[in-house]
C-alpha cells in the first residue's frame, strides 16, 4: 500500500486506485512506445532519427517521474543531445536519401518482429527473476538520486562510461573521413570505369 499522508487521517491508495503520477506515467509510456514504434516503421530516415528523439525524450521524462532527475538529465545530454545529433549529422555527411528511400526496408519484417519478441520476453525473464525478490528501502537515500548514482558511476562504471565516450567520437571522425572526397581521387575513379 502507498501511504499518501502522514497523521491519524492518511489516505492508502490500493493497487486499483492509481496517483496522478502513475497515470502520467502510463501516458508517457504509451506515447514513448509510439515514438519507438514510428522509429523502427518509417520508411525515411530523417523522420527515423526525429521519432528517435521524442521516444528517448520520452524515457527521459518517465526517468523524472521516477524521482531520478540526475538519470533524466544524462539521458538528455547523452542520448538525445549527443547520439541523435551524430545520426543526424551522419545522414548528412553521407548524403542519405531525404525522402523515401526503398532499400531501407529489407522485406524481413515477420523474422524481425519474432527476434523482437523474443529478446522482449528473454529482457522480462531476466529481469523479473534479477529484480523478484529485490526490496527497496523507502527510508534510505533514493536510488536515482544524484549522490547514488554518481556514487556507482564513479566507483564501478567508469572505464565503460569513457569507452563509450571514445566510441562516439571514433564513429563522428571515421564518419568524417569517408564522407570526403579529395579532388585527386574524383579522376582515378571515372578512369578506372
């Protein structure tokens, strides 16, 4: 039960009886489950890529209803701001079809939507049976709270954290580097046509 008020008046909201935040919470969910889905559906890439943005906003958001505001705010900078920005700036360096391009749909849509479903129910599987017995300590420091998290992420995750950090910026120089074209080899390759 959650208990709302403290004193000899408190109100128990029980399972059926949702707070404004769980249902902005399921709202947020069905709209970022839309985006996700509108990601993977289009047919351009550009409006791929701008799906992508409102559906990680939209984790972003589900991260602030969830009291962990320093989650929400990395998945703002990192993903959102950085990751969709190197798509984006990807597309263009390579001269991506703006419209509607044909090649990006490889026609294995039932195979696609079964490895779907099946790394769906393998995530739930593994992390029901992770997290089936798992408490959390409501008098304790919150686990999504700044000193938390930067507490774990410094301590246990900072060599992932950089080599992410490295692998972005390897992909934004090697996208660099083959979007170039010199003016020497512009010659050699209609003399070897």
């Amino acid at each position: 039960m959650m208990l709302l008020a403290q004193g000899p008046h408190a109100v128990h909201h029980g399972f059926l009886s949702p707070t404004g935040v769980e249902i902005a919470f399921l709202l947020v969910g069905a709209v970022t489950f839309g985006a996700a889905v509108l990601t993977v559906t289009t047919k351009q890439l550009v409006h791929a890529a701008l799906w992508l943005v409102v559906a990680l906003g939209g984790i972003a958001v589900e991260y602030l209803l969830l009291t962990a505001e320093f989650i929400a705010w990395v998945q703002v900078l990192i993903y959102v701001g950085s990751v969709v920005v190197l798509l984006l700036f990807g597309l263009m360096l390579t001269r991506a079809p703006i419209g509607r391009s044909p090649d990006a749909d490889s026609g294995n849509r039932w195979a696609a939507l079964a490895v779907a479903l099946a790394a769906a129910g393998s995530l739930l599987w593994v992390v029901l049976d992770a997290f089936r017995t798992t408490w959390i300590n409501v008098d304790g420091p919150g686990q999504g709270s700044t000193k938390v998290t930067g507490s774990i992420l410094f301590r246990h995750w900072v060599l992932p954290f950089e080599a992410l950090s490295v692998l972005l910026l390897a992909a934004l120089v090697g996208a660099i580097v083959m979007s170039r074209k010199s003016d020497d080899d512009a010659p050699r390759d209609e003399e070897q046509r």
